[in-house]
C-alpha cells in the first residue's frame, strides 16, 4: 500500500489482515468438512480468475499464502513467485508438495500451475495433509508425475472428481486450462450450490469468523 526508504532501510506498508493464515486454522482443525471446503475454493477460483485475466499467474498457491479478513474473507499474499507473462515461463519455484508437473520437468509454464495448485489445496483442505508427499522433494516429484492420487474415504464423490480433472498431468487437459479457463470449473458439479455473482461481492456467508478483540489485534 505504501513504501518510504531512509539512508538505511526500504519500508514496506501492507494490509493489515488481523484473521491470520488458513493454514492455521487448518491445522487446528485437522481438516475442513465439505461446506467449508467449498466456500474457500469459491473465492480462491474468483482469485484465481482475476489474476490470470490481467496475465499474472501467482504460483504459490497453499494454505500458508491465503489470509482471512476480520469477516472471514480469503485474501492472497505473498506475491514473490507471481509473475506476468503472456506465454511461458521456466523458473523452478514454488512449493514442492504444490508444483504442477510441467514446472518440475522444466518444459515451461503458464496458467495451468495455478490450476493445478487448486487441486493439491482442495485435497489438502479436505484430508488435512497434500497428495502428493515424502520426506525429501525428489520423493515428492516422483510421486507427483506418476500421478497416482489415493482418497480418504471419506471425501465426496463430485470432489474426488473435481481433484481428479484438476490434477491431471497433461495440462492441455487440465480443467481450469482448456478453452472456457476458469467457467470449466465454476460449472462443476461440485459447484453446483453456488451462486458465482455472490462471490466476489462477498455474499456467501464465511464458515470461520475470526476471533478479533480489537482494531489492533495481531493474536491470529
């Protein structure tokens, strides 16, 4: 919002996000059930949405970079690994539990991390652990191009399905990533509930509420 600089040092104003992380929450939490699955990936699509329609892919999408607001809203931070770009893009960034298979293979990259990152966040929301996992990164990368996913029992069919399309290894085929982009997944069953008007003017109603004492509270 604001920068300023002295002989010494650069300073950086940014928004104050009193809810704190929802990785937070998640781990407090162990897992998020399906209702409150759903209203997080709401907003993160519309996110999503408006940052590839200004040709920005953010690349690091996880619990760790989505804030909740005093009501309960998401927002995105942590814009290091974000770049705009109109083709591709060969950086090796990004978190490894959360990096799309064109990004570990070096074949260049664009929007379809994002979507891809989509699909490790919702499973993770759900479980409470990601996908793909290993005690080093080459076992993570490994894992992830084989591509083999294997659900809790307990998740919703329309969202194993929804996780399946989004993490699907060829990103020509990648849900999110096709002709429609962004409307391909909005039109998912899982989705079905939605009303995607109310979503960016905020009307969906937040399933966690920060605890908030105070204009100053920095406790979340």
């Amino acid at each position: 919002f604001w920068t300023n600089h002295d002989e010494r040092f650069l300073y950086m104003l940014m928004e104050y996000v009193p809810g704190g992380e929802l990785f937070s929450y998640l781990r407090n939490m162990g897992r998020f059930n399906n209702s409150t699955g759903l209203f997080y990936s709401t907003e993160i699509i519309c996110a999503i949405e408006y940052l590839h329609s200004k040709e920005i892919v953010y690349r690091d999408l996880k619990p760790e970079n989505i804030l909740l607001d005093k009501e309960g809203h998401i927002k995105l931070t942590d814009f290091g690994f974000a770049k705009k770009l109109v083709d591709r893009t060969w950086t090796l960034c990004g978190t490894p539990e959360y990096l799309a298979p064109e990004v570990i293979q070096s074949k260049g990259h664009g929007r379809a991390v994002d979507w891809w990152a989509l699909g490790i966040l919702i499973f993770e929301m759900l479980s409470g652990f990601p996908p793909f996992f290993d005690d080093n990164p080459f076992g993570i990368y490994q894992k992830i191009l084989a591509g083999k996913i294997d659900f809790p029992r307990h998740l919703d069919l329309y969202v194993k399905d929804l996780i399946k399309k989004l993490l699907v290894v060829d990103r020509t085929r990648r849900l999110g990533n096709m002709k429609n982009g962004a409307d391909d997944v909005k039109r998912h069953r899982w989705f079905r509930s939605i009303d995607w008007d109310a979503v960016p003017q905020r009307r969906l109603k937040p399933p966690i509420v920060p605890k908030v004492s105070n204009d100053g509270d920095t406790s979340n």
